[in-house]
C-alpha cells in the first residue's frame, strides 16, 4: 500500500496508447536505422582500418543483448516512463540517479546537433548538389552549399525543434501514426541502396566513380588517387588489432545501444508488462537493425571495395577530400549510379536518400527529446523535481512544461553547435558517452534487484529466470556493466575518439550539479514534510 503523499499524484496521466510495433519501429529509428548506414558503417573504418567490420557489428549485439534484456526484465517489473530514473533511484540509490539523470538530460537533448547534421550534410547538400551539376543550375548548387553554412545549418535545425515542439506536445499516439511514414521512406531508401550495390561489382563503381570525379573537374582515376594519398597519410592495412576491435564496437554501440529507448516509454506501451512484448520491442527490434547495418556494410565494401572505403575516409576526415560531395553513403551511391552527363537514376537514387534522410531526422529529433522528458517526469512524480513538471495536459496527455524546458535547452545547443562549432569536441564526446553512463547504472540497478528490491523482483516475471542460484537479471546486468564500463572507457580516453580533458571536465561538472540539486532538493523537501525515501520503496502508480 502506497502511502498517501508519497507520489504527486494516484496516477501519472500519461496514457498506453503506443502498440508493440510502433515501439519496435521507433527503436529501429531510434538507432539510426538508415542515418548509420549513410555516415557511420562507411565511415568507422577509417577510423579503426585494424579492425573487422562485419565481427565487430556481430560482437556488438551479441554483448549489447546482455543489456536489452536488462532492460526487459526490469520494464517488465516496473513498465512506467522514464525507466532510467526509476530503477536507478530504487535499486541504487536517488544520490546516483539524480545527477545520472539530470546531467543526461543535456547531454540527451544534444543530438539534436547530430539529426540536423545528418540531414544537411548526408541528404539535402549531396542532392542539391548532384542536381544542380546535372541541369546546369548555379541558384540550386548555391543552395546546397549555404545549407551546411551556420546561418543554413542554424535554420534547419530550429525548423525542425518548431515542429517538435507541436509533435511532443500533442499525444503520443498520433506520432505512432506519422512515425510509420518515416520508416517507410528510411527504409525505402536502404532498399534502394541495396539494390544499387547489388547490381554494381568492384570494376563498375570504379569506372562510374571516376566519371562522376571528372564531372566535378576531379581526376583521371581519382579512385585510385584516393588510395594513394591516404596511404601518405596512414596505413589503411595494418593487420588485425584488438585495439581497433573494440573501437570499432564503441563506435556501433553508440547507437546500436539505444534498442532499449522505448523503454523510456513504458507508461505508454500497451503490454509493457510482457516479456514476449519487451523481447519483441527491444532485443528484435536491435538485431534487426544490426543485420540491417551488416548488410549495408556488405554491398557497400564489395562494391567501393573496403580499401577505398578506408581511404576515402581519411581523406573525408583530414578534410583532403576534393570532391563536393563527401565520402559518405551519398558519395558512393553517386559514385555507383552516375552515367555520361549525370542521368536520372543518380538524381532518383539521391532523392529517395534525402528524403528517408529526412525522415531518420524527424523521429531522432522526437526520440532524443521525449526520452529526457520522460525522465523528469518520472523525477518530478517522485517529487524529486518541482512539482510543475508532473503536470500533463489534460486533452493530449503530455507533460508540457518539460517540453517547453526541453526545447529551450534544444535551441541553445543548435544555436552554439551552429555558430561556434568549435565546441563541438567538448560537448560531443560527453553525448556519445552519456549514452554508456547511463546504460552502465541502470545496468548495475538490474543486477542488484533482486537483493535491494526484492519484494518487487519477486512479483516480477524476471523472477522466473535463473541460472542456477543466480537470477538470470544479475548475470545479463554484471555482463552489460563490463561491456558499458569498456565502452564509456574508450569514449573519454582513447584520442581516435576525439577526447580531450575539456569534455572529461565538462561531464564531470554536469553530474557535479546534478548532485548538488539533489541536495539542495531533498531539503527543501524536508522542510515542506516530505520525504523522498518512500517513493524509492515501491512502483509508482500507473
């Protein structure tokens, strides 16, 4: 029996309106079901050249599994929003949770950055270009090199926060419906590239490759160029080394990590509270998108040939690319379809990219936002927050105020990232890494349930599942805290990563506040006669 006062409220107002495959298809979003294929997947082996592509998108959601199921068996005790701050809060204690959550709130809401970029950068600027070459049009070439200019890259991506300050604002259920339309054109778009490189062996892209290279005054046999003045630079074969393994597992797990992300949701899923609905959502939906990636990864090397891929990669990086269209899944997909005097298929293929591009955007924009939102929510129905963020509308059931918040918070980093990109490696190392923190603590907040809250463990459906004397949620969780521990490691460490002592500083001084907060809170609270300790004893209401 709950006690009266304990919560700010008997129930949470949020309402399960969000069917089990609009969770599944938001995870897949969530992850970057195309926008890591068109940067990251051709990118990351330039980064790590050591390191086996195809093993290390394996490996990573072989351990990655470990932790979604973590995050399964503990939903399903406890399917309510904002799951990071629950468990942690109950499990661990609300002195880590509170500047876990409040420090990732930030970090959560910059990428943002990341979904605007990707639009411009990955879609909109390689079309305009391509199309503005192939008719002859200075006015739309202008076009596509202003867009990746700070006033360009500042506009689009406010365009984007005014929309989703209506999207999150409005019920969830009416994003589950436009969210549908997003995959679809995403996922158009992988078919369309698969499809591409299927049909396009090693000698043929090199051919069109070139033609397009001398199209832009670049060559002859720019392909082979590439090779050559990126091996002045590195060695692009320097032999398997573990070292590059795992970096290139880091790099997956960014955001192959995030299958869990519906979990975030869980007070608005329909049969949250099944793990036959978690499994489907969570581990499904993060080995359909591994394959998916693996698949690209695939066609793309044995088209471009994964030498070249290396290659074009460092040139791409060290900023020695010279042609307008960058190394990235545009670039080989132009690469791969041009004809004498451009043709249509370039045009299409590019097209059909920037749109399912703008669709990733659209849902990333969504999912980095109404992630923190329902954290603080959950915060704020425990009193852990100020009480005005619990409110909900009463018509569209969404906690409003912390939108306005979020969105705020959205338009200061878009406005910074765009104008001072200098920043860019203080607050980008933390966002990657933030991802990992918090993953670990909820991670250790599962392996722990069973002994620091075992009345609910034990009416969970997780108590069903051991090995041996051991419940199988301890083992998942202590596997997930080693490979999370590895992972944020490599983050504020290792310099390929782009760390430097400004974002290990930077990270630091967040969760400092956060935990400051608490305290200040918790005696404020203490003075209204509430105390905080008796919602970390049981579930919240529903």
């Amino acid at each position: 029996m709950v006690e009266k006062g304990v919560f700010i409220r008997k129930a949470s107002g949020l309402v399960r309106e969000v069917a089990p495959i609009d969770a599944w298809i938001y995870n897949c979003l969530t992850m970057g079901w195309l926008s890591v294929i068109a940067y990251n997947v051709v990118v990351n082996v330039a980064i790590f050249p050591g390191g086996n592509h195809s093993a290390a998108i394996l490996m990573t959601a072989v351990l990655g599994t470990f932790m979604w199921t973590t995050y399964i068996f503990i939903t399903t005790a406890m399917p309510r929003s904002g799951i990071d701050w629950i468990a942690q809060s109950r499990f661990i204690s609300p002195w880590i949770a509170a500047p876990i959550v409040i420090g990732d709130f930030f970090y959560l809401v910059y990428w943002d950055v990341w979904a605007y970029w990707f639009v411009t950068f990955l879609g909109l600027q390689p079309f305009l270009t391509v199309l503005g070459a192939a008719i002859n049009n200075p006015s739309i070439s202008q076009l596509a090199a202003w867009l990746i200019t700070p006033k360009g890259l500042f506009i689009v991506g406010m365009i984007y926060l005014l929309l989703m300050g209506w999207q999150l604002s409005l019920p969830i259920r009416l994003f589950a419906k436009i969210q549908r339309g997003l995959m679809f054109f995403a996922t158009l778009a992988i078919i369309v590239m698969y499809a591409v490189f299927a049909m396009t062996p090693n000698s043929i892209f090199i051919q069109r490759f070139n033609l397009f290279a001398e199209a832009f005054g670049v060559g002859p046999d720019y392909y082979h160029t590439v090779i050559q003045k990126a091996s002045e630079i590195t060695n692009l074969n320097p032999g398997f080394r573990w070292y590059d393994q795992i970096g290139l597992m880091v790099l997956i797990w960014s955001l192959l990590g995030w299958a869990f992300w519906s979990a975030q949701l869980s007070g608005e899923i329909k049969g949250a509270d099944k793990l036959r609905v978690q499994n489907f959502v969570m581990n499904g939906s993060g080995w359909a998108t591994a394959i998916a990636w693996l698949i690209a990864w695939l066609l793309i090397s044995r088209s471009a040939g994964e030498e070249f891929m290396k290659a074009a990669g460092t040139l791409g990086l060290s900023g020695e690319w010279e042609l307008p269209v960058a190394p990235y899944l545009a670039g080989y997909l132009a690469g791969a379809t041009m004809a004498p005097g451009f043709g249509t298929l370039i045009i299409i293929v590019l097209l059909i990219l920037a749109l399912g591009l703008i669709c990733n955007g659209y849902q990333v924009y969504y999912n980095t936002m109404v992630g923190p939102i329902r954290m603080f929510f959950a915060m704020a129905f425990d009193r852990a927050l100020p009480d005005v963020f619990s409110k909900v509308h009463r018509r569209w059931h969404t906690p409003v105020y912390i939108v306005w918040l979020a969105c705020a918070v959205a338009a200061i980093q878009i406005y910074v990232s765009a104008y001072a990109p200098e920043v860019a490696p203080v607050f980008l190392p933390a966002a990657l890494s933030s991802g990992c923190i918090p993953y670990f603590f909820t991670s250790l907040a599962g392996a722990l349930m069973p002994y620091t809250g075992k009345p609910i463990y034990e009416a969970s459906p997780a108590a069903k599942y051991k090995l041996g004397p051991i419940p199988l949620i301890t083992i998942t969780g202590a596997v997930s805290c080693i490979f999370n521990a590895t992972m944020a490691y490599y983050w504020l460490t290792v310099p390929e990563l782009g760390i430097n002592p400004a974002s290990m500083v930077f990270v630091l001084i967040a969760y400092a506040i956060g935990f400051v907060y608490y305290i200040i809170w918790r005696a404020y609270r203490k003075r209204q006669g509430i105390n905080l300790d008796l919602a970390f004893k049981v579930v919240p209401p529903d």
